[in-house]
C-alpha cells in the first residue's frame, strides 16, 4: 500500500510537539515514567498524571515502556536545549505527555500501512522483540548473574585490557552509577565519591566508555532513525552509551533517561565487548557451564537430586565427553548441554 501523504509530512506534527519541549526536562519525564511502569517507583509530584489512570494503579494501560524507547530518540533529535517556555508546552503536563504519544502512536500506525500483504507474521515477530525484554526488567539477580560469570579469571584479564577495569571495579562503579539513576536522571560529573575503593579514574572509564557527548548523541540518533516500516524498530543509541554529557543548569552532567539500558549494558552488553577475543570462546564456556552448576546445586535444596558434571570417557580407543550436568532423582534423568 502507497502512503497517501510525503513521510516527512506524516512525521511533521509529532516532530513539531517535541520541539516545544525542553531536552532534559523530557528525558527527566521519561526517567520517571520508565521507573514507574518497570518497578513500581513513585510519579514525582511535579508530573501531573490523570488523576483517574493514577487512582486505579493502571498507567501501564496507557504508557508502554517501548513507546518511551522511541520517544526518548525522538526527543535527543528534536527538543531544544533549553527548557520549554509555556508551561503547558511541556511533557510534565498530562495532555501535552498523552497528546505526544498518541501523535507517535499515529505515525507508527499509518507507516504500518505500508507494509505489503502477507506481512502479519513478519509484524508480530518484530513486536515480540520489541517487548518482551520490557516484561523482564534487570534485577539484582541478574546482576549478580554476569558478575558471576565474567568473574573467570581469563575474562577477567580480557576485561582489564579492554576498560582498564577488573569485573570487581566495573561492578563497583556500575552499582554505584545504577544506584544515582535509580532515583534521578541527573548525575553532576566529576561525582563525588565517598566510598573505598573507589576513585575518579574508575567512574571516567566507565563514562568514556558508555556514554556520549550531547552532539555526538543526537547525530547518533538522526542516523539510527529510519522514516520507513522500520521506524519503531530501528536501533536506539541510548542501548549502546546509555550515558548522555551534557550541561544541566550550568554544571557537567550525565544523564540516564533509561536506566535499564545503563544496567543490561554493564552486564549482558560486557559479552560484545570482549567476545571477539582470542582466549574468550573458551572461558566463557567453562564459566557459564560452573554457573549452571552453581545454580542446579542451589535448586537442590532437599537434597533429593543426584547431579553429576561433565566427565570424559572412551569408546573404542576414541575420547569422548559426556553432558555438561546430569541430573537425576527416581523419576528419571535431566540432561543438560550449555
């Protein structure tokens, strides 16, 4: 199907309403909302939320995390650095925040129009991708997860040549940093930093390594945004350097309008850093297979599990290796490969 408009006209009002708005003020909004719909945080009083979707506890109804992905790219390419001079121009505002969503709702339906027949499944495909992973947000578990298992001493040593960190500092620094944005989009640069242990050098690392210049973001985001059936989907730099520089209210500042993507990409996001190294394909195995092990025996709380780990065998002069883990109780075995 043909649009019946020039995409750029499709695109033209819900560009317009954010460039009403000022940058950080809305990557501010956006923080709260995703703490909101991911963990249940507190709407600050200076968000005004309809009073009948904040009464009954149902914003997730009318606000969908993926929809903010999208929205904080849109706004790092159009809102303005200075902060919105009407009041009523502004994404604190509930009509303002709902109107500018539903004009990116339309925009993403009427580009969907344009997708040929017989491309349903291809469609759902695609949405599942974009939001399942908003259904499992990161938690301490799995933190300590990807801690555990680039906690292999050769991993380890790829890390420090490649951040200058040990998995012990990134982890440090990434609590830390995880735990300012957690309750604030804002973080004034340099820190202060009253823990031991921890320094400077280690939080400018991790912020050369994971963040970008304001500029460098925007131009970043212009670039991934494509204007097509692929306009929800597209990538979103924030996934890769979570961390924006910029000036708020006069002072160096890091912002994090995400926070989960500063968290998944302190820990999943480590494996594409360091997978290309020679020596990585075989620690990283020997270490998720000791921590399926850690876990299975974890899961053997009774103790009515018999749980066998892998062991090499002959068979006919040829070596061989069994399984990674065999489990097995009075109803049968488990086998597991990693």
């Amino acid at each position: 199907m043909r649009l019946a408009m020039n995409v750029e006209e499709l695109y033209k009002p819900f560009r317009n309403y954010l460039r009403k708005v000022g940058l950080i003020e809305s990557l501010w909004v956006i923080h709260a909302y995703v703490q909101h719909l991911q963990y249940g945080r507190a709407m600050p009083l200076e968000i005004e939320v309809l009073q009948s979707v904040s009464a009954k506890g149902v914003l997730g109804r009318f606000v969908h995390p993926w929809s903010l992905d999208v929205l904080a790219r849109e706004v790092l390419i159009n809102s303005p650095d200075e902060s919105a001079r009407h009041t009523s121009r502004t994404l604190r505002n509930w009509n303002y925040f709902a109107a500018t969503l539903n004009k990116l709702k339309l925009f993403e339906d009427v580009l969907g129009e344009a997708y040929p027949k017989g491309s349903i499944m291809l469609e759902l495909h695609r949405i599942a991708h974009r939001q399942f992973q908003w259904q499992m947000p990161p938690t301490s578990r799995w933190i300590s997860r990807y801690y555990k298992v680039f906690s292999h001493p050769v991993l380890d040593r790829i890390l420090q040549r490649k951040l200058g960190l040990t998995v012990k500092e990134l982890y440090l620094v990434g609590l830390a940093y995880m735990g300012h944005y957690w309750n604030d989009a804002v973080l004034r640069y340099p820190p202060r930093i009253d823990v031991p242990g921890l320094h400077v050098e280690m939080f400018e690392r991790v912020r050369a390594h994971f963040s970008l210049e304001l500029a460098n973001m925007r131009a970043r985001a212009l670039e991934a945004r494509e204007l097509n059936v692929n306009y929800a989907y597209a990538s979103n730099p924030l996934r890769i350097y979570p961390m924006v520089q910029m000036n708020v209210d006069g002072h160096d500042s890091l912002v994090v309008p995400i926070p989960a993507f500063l968290t998944r990409r302190l820990t999943e996001g480590i494996y594409y850093e360091i997978r290309g190294e020679p020596e990585f394909a075989e620690a990283f195995g020997e270490s998720f297979q000791s921590y399926v092990g850690e876990v299975i025996a974890r899961a053997n709380v009774r103790g009515t599990l018999s749980i066998s780990q892998e062991r090499e065998y002959y068979l006919g002069g040829l070596r061989k290796d069994t399984v990674d883990w065999m489990v097995e109780d009075g109803a049968g075995v488990l086998f597991c490969r990693v």
